[in-house]
C-alpha cells in the first residue's frame, strides 16, 4: 500500500526534527563537561558555525516541506468536496439484477437436415419431387411447441422471420418441389419457440437438385 504524500511529509519533518535536537543536545553537553577551559576552541567554534549552518538549512527544508504538507492538505479537501459534489449530481447506481429476456435464444435448441444428410436430388426436368425434411427442437425450460420456417430456391435474411406465422411443431415433413432445368438449390430456414415462450437461433441446411430434359425416343428408319 503506498503511503500518501503528506504522511511522506511529516515523517521527513519528524526525523529532520530529531537529528538537529540530538546535535544540539550533544554539543551543549561536550561545553558543560569540558573542565579544560572556558572559552571555546577554534574546532569548537568551527563546529558550532557548520551546525548553525546546516539548523538554518534544516528550517528551511521544513519549512518548505510545511507548505507543501498545508497544499497537499488542501488539495486533497477539495478533492473531497468534488467528489461529493460529484456524488449529488450523479444517476443513481442500477442496483437492479440482470434477467434473462423470456425471448433469449439460448434456451431452445435445435437443428434441421434434408434428405437424410444428403448432397443432393433430382429427377426429369418439370417433374414435382417431394424434399423431405426432419426437424429437432429441445427446450430446456419447456417443450418445444411450435416452429416457423421458409423454403424455396432463395432464403430471405433472418430478420424477416418475424412476419412468419408460426405452426405446431413436427419433426418430419415434406415439401413438393418442381424440378427447374440443369442445377439449382432449395434451401430451408427454420426456428423453435417452447411452450414459456423462448426462442431458438435460426437453422438452416439446403440440398442441391437437378431436372434432367427428357429422354425421347429415337424413330425407327
């Protein structure tokens, strides 16, 4: 823990104090108990200029470090008033606990799959094929209960699942699908919703189908 700058000061102050009370209590003690004479000596007289030298210096640096014990003192008053100054005008603190939306997605889930996993489909080209597709929803808190989907060639953007209706949920359907000619795509998006409400991610999965032109037959010559 750092210690802050006015106690730094004060120790300072403090030590400084008691290093010139001992100087001086020594030499006062050395002129009283010296029996050989009455006058001082030039290496007393010497001494004594070089401590009153360094007393005066010593005042000096206490009293500049008074002055900045007195600032710190002020500065960190004012702080204090800031502060709580600060403190009135604040917002008060939100106490209130997170919780989970009824809506989060994390606690259904789920996935979606074509035709068993498979890459692809097809048939004669104008022939209607049915794509089947198997669904699995799990609620944590709840059943699954309903589901909303779209299917076709193209899949709109996530956000539009919102004007979808929703139905009972299934795990298994199936869905015609007229076969274009050359390759193309269907693709399906799906989402869950248990019985308290919650909501599933969006799943997705898509199979490749190709409508081959038919086959005619060659005339006899």
């Amino acid at each position: 823990m750092r210690t802050p700058p006015h106690k730094k000061a004060q120790i300072v102050f403090a030590f400084l104090l008691l290093i010139t009370i001992n100087a001086c209590s020594l030499l006062s003690v050395e002129r009283i108990n010296d029996p050989r004479t009455l006058e001082p000596t030039d290496l007393q007289v010497a001494t004594f200029v070089a401590l009153e030298s360094q007393v005066e210096q010593q005042g000096e640096l206490l009293r500049s470090m008074a002055t900045q014990v007195a600032y710190v003192s002020t500065q960190s008053a004012l702080q204090g008033t800031f502060i709580a100054h600060l403190a009135t005008r604040g917002p008060a603190p939100d106490t209130q606990i997170f919780n989970a939306s009824p809506t989060t997605t994390n606690l259904v889930i789920g996935s979606v799959e074509i035709e068993q996993g498979r890459c692809c489909a097809g048939g004669t080209a104008g022939d209607e094929i049915r794509i089947q597709v198997e669904f699995s929803g799990i609620g944590l808190n709840s059943p699954v209960t309903e589901m909303r989907y779209r299917t076709g060639g193209f899949v709109k953007l996530d956000q539009d699942f919102d004007s979808l209706t929703w139905e009972p949920y299934t795990e298994e359907k199936f869905f015609p699908f007229q076969l274009p000619i050359n390759w193309t795509g269907f693709y399906i998006r799906v989402q869950f919703k248990d019985g308290l409400g919650n909501l599933s991610p969006i799943y997705s999965d898509d199979i490749s189908v190709e409508g081959a032109p038919a086959l005619t037959a060659t005339p006899e010559s």
